[in-house]
C-alpha cells in the first residue's frame, strides 16, 4: 500500500467509529426517551 492509501484507510476508520459513537449515543438517548416516556425527546 503506498503512503495515501494507508492515509485513507487510517481516515475511513477514524470516521466510521466517529459514526458508530454518535448513532450508538443517539440510540441510547432513544431508549431511555420511550423508557421514561419524555415527549419533547421523541419529537425534536
């Protein structure tokens, strides 16, 4: 692999736990949102 390849495969990881952080975040603020039954949370 030559130095941009590694570059950019180093970048799409950094990006893609970036991605699994926020949506696994998001769905934890979900879960509890239906569990304590908070309408201004299900609406925004």
């Amino acid at each position: 692999m030559t130095w941009w390849q590694i570059t950019l495969a180093v970048l799409a990881f950094i990006a893609l736990c970036a991605f699994l952080a926020i949506w696994a975040k998001a769905a934890a603020y979900r879960r509890e949102a239906e569990e304590y039954g908070d309408d201004d949370a299900q609406n925004s």
